[in-house]
C-alpha cells in the first residue's frame, strides 16, 4: 500500500491507462471509443510529466533575478547571456526537467489531431451508415459484402 | 410550409437575442481581451511559459467563443474559411521557411544562429524562434478554427436515403 | 563512384534534412492549388526529388560511411540528430522510389476514385503521409519517431477514409485503424517514456550507450522494451495485431493502398529493427528470448493463419491485404532468426515485398478503374479483356508464390538458408507450407483471369479494354524490377548485407562529450 502512495503518480497513470483501454475495447458506440483512447493518451501526459518532476527542482524558468537585462528586445539577448553566467556560476539551483513538457505538449497536439480526424471519422459514418455503433454498422457493412455493393 | 419555419426561425433568433443579451455584452468585452491575451501569450513566450501553441489556441477560442455567441455564419463572415486554408499553409511556410532561410545561410535547418552569426549574445536564436513561433500561432489558430468550422457547419443528423431497413433477422 | 559525384555536396550535406522537409513544406503548399493537376505534378516532382537524394544519400553511405545530421545545429546528444547509415538509406530509397512509381499511376487513379474538391488536399496529405514516413526512417532521435509516427498514421487515416467516395466502407475501416494506430502509437511512446526514464536521453545511440551502462537486468528497460515492440507490432500488423490491415486496405483509393502496402509496414519494420538490434542490445537474455519466442513465434503463425485467411476472401485486395499479414510473417521469422544470415533475409524480403505487393495492388487498382472488379470471381477472363494489366498482375503474383526468377524466390530462398544455417528445419517447412498456401491463393485468381471464358453482356463478349499508360508503366515498372531483382539479385542483397553488417555489429557506443550544466546556446561567437 506504501508503494502506491509513495509513487501515486504512477498509479494513477495506471488506473486511467487500464480505464482508457478497457472503454476503447469494450464500448461499441464509436463516440465512446474516442473517449476511451483519449484517457489512454491522457495517462501517457500524465506519466511525461511525472518523469520530468525532479526531487527539490524549482520550475525552469530564469526568475527577474536571474535576468539582469531583462526588457528591451536587444538587450534580451543580454539578458540570456548574463542568465547564463549567473546559472552556470550559481550551479546549485535545481531546475525541473523542461524537456518531457516539451515532449508532450506535441504529444497533446497529435492527440488534438487524432481525435478531431476521428470525430470527423464519426460524422461522415453517421451520415452514410445513420448509426454510430459498430455492431449495426457491421451489419450493414454485412449487407454491403453480401450485395458487392461498391458505389 | 417554408414560410412557417423561417417565421418559427425568426422568433427563436428573436427569443436568442433578448435572452442573451447580458451574453452578448460582455462578450463583446471579454472577446478582444481574450485575443490580446493570446497575444500576450505569444510574445511572453520568448522570456517565460508561452508560446505560439498555446497562444493560438487563446487567440482561437476568442473566435470560438464569438461564433458560439454570435453564429457560425457571422464568425465565417469575420474571419472567412478561405483565409483559413491560406493562414494554415503560410504558418507551415514560415516554420519551414526558417529552415530554408538557414539553409540559404549555409547553417544546418533551422540553425537559427545563422540570422546573427557575429552575435555575442545570440541574437539568432532569438531572431529564429521569434520567426518559427510566428509560424505556430499561424498555423495552430486557423487549424483550431478550421476544424470548429468543419464540425460546426456540418448539417444535423441526416439518414441516408439508400441505408437498409435493418431488421432482427439481418442482425442474426 | 562517378554517379555520387553526380550529386551536389550540399544534398549529400544536408539530404537527411531535405527528404522530410521538401514533402512536408510542399505538402502544406498544394493543399492550397487550384487545380489537380498542378498538385498532381507537383507532388510527382517532390517524390522524385527526395528519391534522387534518397540515391545520393544511399551512394554516399554505401561508399564513405553514416551521415549524421544535427537539426538546428544542435550536436548530439543534445538536439535531435537525423542520421543515415546502411540500415536505413535503402530503405529511404525504397519509400521514396515507390512513392514516385505510384504517384504516376495516381492521375486516373485519382481523378476515377476521389471526389474533385477534394483532390488537392488527398494530394497533400499523401506528402504528408510520406514525408512522415522518411521522417520515421531518417531520423536517430527516438521521441522524433513517435512524431513523425503520427504525421504519417493522421495523414493516413485521412487518406483511407476518402476511399469512401468509392466505397462507404472505408470510414469505419478507417476509424478501426485511427483506433488501433493510435493505441499502437500511444504503446510506443510509453515505451520511448520508460526508456527516457532510464536513461535521460532521446538520442538512440546515446540512448544505447546508457542502456549498456544499465544492463539487462533491469525492469524498466524490460518494460520499455515490451511496450515498444507491441506499439510497433500493431503498426506494422504483427499477427494478432493485424486486424487493421485487411479493412484498411481493401477500401482507401487504390493508388495510395498499393503506396501503404508497400512502405507503412515496411517503416514500423525497420523501427523494430533498429530498436532491437542498435538501441537494445539483442544478446541481452529478454531480448533474445522475445525474438525467438514472439518475434519468430507470431512470424510463423502469421505466415500460417494469415495465408489460410487469405484463401478464404472474396475481395481481391482483402486476399492480398491478407497475404501481407503473411509476408510480415516471413520478415518476422528472418529478424527473429538474430543471426546474419537471417537479417540479411529478413531484410531483403522488407524490400522484395514492396515491390510485389506495390506492384499487386497497382494491377487490382487498374482492375476496378476499367471494370470495377474488386471480387475474385469477377475476375473472369481478364487475361483476355486487359491482357497487360492481367500479365503484370501474373508476374507480380508468381513472385509472391516465389516462383525461381522473381524476387519472391530470391528472399524466400536466403530465408530458408538463414533457417537450415540456425538448425530452424522446422521453419523452412512452414515456409514451403505457407507458399503453397500462397499458391492456392494466387493461383485462384490467375485461374479466373486466363482459364475462365469472359463474361457476355447483352450476349457479347466483354470488349478488350487496357487501362491507360499511366497506370501500366507503373505496374510495369514493378513487375519488372520483380524480375530483374530476382534474376540478378546482387544489389539488393549486397544492400540488406550491408544492413545486417550494421544491425550485427549491435549497439553503436558513442563516446558522450562532456557536457556543461545547462545546454549552452550553441553560438559561434564566445562568451
């Protein structure tokens, strides 16, 4: 029990990884399936950002503090310069892992795609086939193979 | 019979206004305060969280949210899905144009250092994110309003003429 | 050596680059054309263009070694690196080569097939779909393959789904596929996730060189490794996980079925190799019991159940959708073998089964342009009606069967070698099993078109009626680059030597420079 609340993170990517599957493989409504799948990538968010926590680590982000010629656009550039050196002399402070963000914020892009190429998918289903749930879609589709109908 | 329903359209267009109007009002507000956020979102990307994704997702939903208040059709006629497609196309542009522009300099793609090579504080790289950023906001508020115009101007549900009657014996 | 000097020193500098961004610049670009045709020839062009530097890449590595490429001027570890070695520029070359075969063969395809608004986009997607695919293939970042992964699976849902034009079909067959695709990417990405844990890196040589420092022994990368290979078991339709694959070929647009069947499973396959082989190292004691057990083990059942399945459909494009399921399984057997020769086959066969199968289903696409076949027992009398359509389809299919002078016998051949060379008796068994099948399935089509009378309308015999030259030369083009590969298989073998060589020497271990605290902004001038 310990385990789970120490790394509850993980469990909770567990949880909504197992909740997102099992809608996606046991609901026949195509809607649900959607639903499903996003929850299953949302666990995947989940876990992203809990990789990139690290232990005491602030936000990587420079403070004003750090960045001394913050303003103008020209002398942003200072600025950076003069965060670098304040950073690379004062090693101790601990940032956060930026990168998995970055990661999943494309990852969060591609799941915005997927799920509007798959409820675009839903529509035109629904406006040739009238339903959405795939059994009677299956039907139809059995009519359609037993008809060879291609039009 | 048409008549009826535009007049029953009419009275309900008329019932929205009133009903809404406390809507409209502060939507009217709220509306370039929310794409002047996405902005603010925008350039603050080069110095803190930001950025052009979320930026164009702010800077989109305050179309959304007029469409929505609105109707679809006055949205389309602010911002017109023709420009979208062109938006869309010239965002994807001008992040691939960076990289050309780099080629071009002789640097890697999208080696941003290239734009300001005697830089002692890096001025390219600012110059090149700046650029590619641009490019995401482009691209990523007309591909969220492309995709709510798509589904949002498709017509209600709509039985095909030709789907078989299903009956249970079919099913079996 | 006198053709690489051919090619201008900036495409072989910056190719790697170049053959993802040229289609996905120009893909963004045509969405926009007026006309078709001009989208048409605009594409044919890009895909040409990426197939030249594909080539001159190819000649470069074949002659001077890997290129590595660093995006954005950013060294690796560091950034994302873009590199091609002997593994990977052959199959670049093939992507790109049957991307411009087929795009020929897409002008009447295209236009019988697809609604007219909706032309320029499909174009534009399909250029999305491969530079997706290059991109896949091109680069050595491990997390900019999940990104590339999805670039080419959205693009190609959109893709499959405008068969319904056609065919109403194709949109629940393409939802199915959005379905398990994303679920197959989203696995891998978990196990990119579990292996970024572990090792702190993107970079998959660097990622090796950790994962050396690691060992075997641990969980993690053990879970990585297993969620790596079912993600990328569903998109390359391992076995069980094929279900996907019938549908979605039978009903998308004929011309991009024949581009999908002869290079998306031939991506994943290649992932699957380079994860295996050069980012885990294969003699580790999980890795080698996966490849033999499940790798080989699903390999066989496919080459079984899949060519049984195939006997049994109605649907021309379904039999061969099937029997793909099928050749999966014989490039499977070949990886999961491990050893050289194995590879060698292995990898041979990911291209000798591009060809064929882009061939097959060019002809069947030809088929439903002139008479709308898409059934088996419709095929009746085609060698009669469309003589060089039908000829072409016959080559391409006696190479699937593995007929002595077609490619399929050459890598069928080097498997079965591979396997009496491993002590696998058993496997070459399977093997000729598994062909006779594809014989029976084959030959039942061939049987229709050349020894069944045509058919009679209004009590007149069926008017011969060819397709048109763009959709023979093509076919033709393949067909027989079938043969002539398979009657002088030197450079296609020497090719998957050359990747085996590199998959055989394992891990590359790349000295890790040292690097200062924060990643410095890489800028010419000093501080």
């Amino acid at each position: 029990m310990t385990m789970v609340f120490e790394h509850f993170n993980f469990a909770v990517v567990i949880v909504l990884m197992m909740t997102g599957l099992f809608a996606v493989f046991a609901s026949h409504n195509m809607i649900k399936k959607l639903v499903g799948l996003s929850v299953f990538q949302t666990s995947v968010f989940l876990l992203y950002i809990s990789i990139s926590k690290v232990t005491g680590g602030r936000p990587p982000v420079l403070s004003k503090k750090e960045l001394h010629g913050y303003g103008g656009y020209d002398k942003a550039g200072d600025g950076a310069d003069a965060a670098y050196k304040t950073v690379s002399e004062t090693a101790e402070i601990i940032y956060s892992n930026p990168l998995p963000h970055v990661l999943i914020l494309t990852a969060i892009v591609v799941g915005v795609a997927t799920l509007a190429i798959g409820l675009a998918l839903v529509v035109r289903t629904r406006e040739e086939y009238g339903s959405i749930e795939e059994d009677e879609i299956d039907a139809y589709n059995y009519q359609d193979n037993l008809e060879g109908a291609s039009r | 019979m048409k008549r009826a329903r535009k007049r029953a359209r009419a009275n309900k267009m008329g019932r929205s206004e009133n009903q809404h109007i406390i809507l409209r009002v502060v939507a009217k507000l709220l509306i370039p305060l929310i794409a002047v956020y996405g902005l603010y979102v925008h350039f603050h990307g080069d110095y803190g969280p930001g950025g052009g994704f979320q930026a164009g997702v702010i800077f989109a939903s305050s179309i959304i949210l007029y469409a929505l208040i609105f109707g679809l059709d006055e949205a389309k006629r602010v911002v017109p899905p023709s420009w979208i497609r062109v938006i869309m196309t010239l965002g994807g542009l001008v992040f691939g144009g960076t990289g050309v522009a780099t080629w071009l300099l002789g640097g890697e793609y999208l080696n941003y250092t290239m734009f300001a090579p005697d830089s002692t504080h890096a001025a390219g790289q600012h110059w090149g994110i700046f650029a590619v950023e641009i490019g995401v906001l482009l691209t990523v508020t007309s591909v969220i309003l492309a995709i709510f115009y798509a589904f949002g101007s498709r017509g209600g549900s709509r039985r095909p003429n030709n789907a078989p009657n299903l009956s249970d014996e079919d099913k079996s | 050596m006198d053709l690489l000097s051919l090619f201008p020193e900036w495409v072989l500098v910056h190719g790697p680059a170049a053959i993802v961004v040229l289609p996905l610049m120009v893909g963004a670009l045509i969405a926009l054309s007026p006309s078709e045709k001009l989208s048409w020839a605009t594409t044919w062009f890009v895909t040409g263009l990426s197939g030249l530097m594909s080539l001159g890449l190819l000649l470069q590595v074949i002659s001077h070694g890997p290129i590595a490429y660093a995006m954005g001027g950013w060294k690796p570890p560091l950034g994302i690196a873009y590199s091609v070695d002997g593994l990977n520029a052959p199959i670049l070359l093939l992507i790109s080569v049957i991307a411009f075969v087929c795009t020929v063969y897409a002008l009447p395809s295209v236009i019988a097939e697809v609604e007219p608004e909706k032309r320029s986009p499909f174009y534009a997607a399909f250029l999305l779909s491969f530079a997706g695919l290059m991109g896949m293939v091109v680069t050595a970042d491990a997390f900019n393959v999940c990104v590339f992964l999805e670039v080419s699976s959205i693009s190609t849902y959109a893709l499959v789904a405008m068969g319904s034009s056609r065919d109403r079909r194709a949109l629940p067959s393409s939802f199915n596929y959005l379905i398990m695709g994303s679920i197959g990417a989203t696995f891998f990405v978990i196990g990119i996730g579990f292996l970024y844990m572990q090792t702190g890196t993107l970079n998959m040589m660097d990622m090796a060189r950790v994962l050396q420092d690691i060992g075997p022994g641990d969980r993690v990368v053990q879970l990585a490794f297993a969620f790596i290979v079912i993600g990328l078991g569903l998109k390359l339709a391992m076995f069980p996980l094929h279900t996907w694959l019938p549908t979605a070929y039978a009903y998308a647009p004929s011309f991009f079925t024949a581009f999908l069947a002869a290079t998306a499973t031939k991506a994943a396959l290649y992932l699957l190799l380079r994860f295996t082989f050069t980012v885990f190292d294969p003699s580790w004691h999980f890795i080698s019991n996966a490849l033999m057990v499940i790798i080989a083990g699903l390999g066989i059942l496919g080459m079984l159940a899949a060519s049984l399945q195939a006997i049994f459909q109605s649907d021309i494009r379904r039999v061969l959708a099937f029997s793909s399921v099928a050749q999966v399984g014989y490039i499977l057997l070949g990886i999961g073998m491990a050893t050289t020769l194995g590879l060698t086959a292995g990898y041979l066969h990911i291209l000798n089964h591009a060809i064929m199968k882009g061939a097959l289903f060019l002809a069947v696409g030809a088929f439903w342009y002139r008479f709308g076949i898409t059934k088996v027992s419709d095929m009746r009398g085609l060698g009669t009606t469309m003589p060089w359509t039908m000829a072409g389809f016959t080559v391409a299919g006696l190479s699937l069967i593995g007929v002595p002078g077609t490619v399929g016998f050459v890598s069928k051949l080097a498997l079965a070698q591979a396997a009496a060379e491993n002590g696998w008796w058993w496997a070459i068994g399977v093997i000729v099993l598994s062909s006779v099948l594809a014989i029976v399935y084959v030959g039942r089509m061939i049987e229709q078109a050349y020894f069944q009378p045509v058919p009679k309308i209004n009590d007149k015999y069926i008017k011969r009626n060819e397709a048109p030259l763009t959709m023979l030369i093509p076919l033709w083009t393949l067909a027989l680059a079938s043969v002539a590969f398979g009657i002088d298989s030197h450079w296609p073998t020497s090719l998957a030597q050359g990747a085996a060589q590199v998959l055989g020497d394992g891990p590359i271990l790349l000295v890790r420079e040292t690097m200062p605290a924060i990643p410095a902004i890489p800028s010419t001038g000093g501080h």
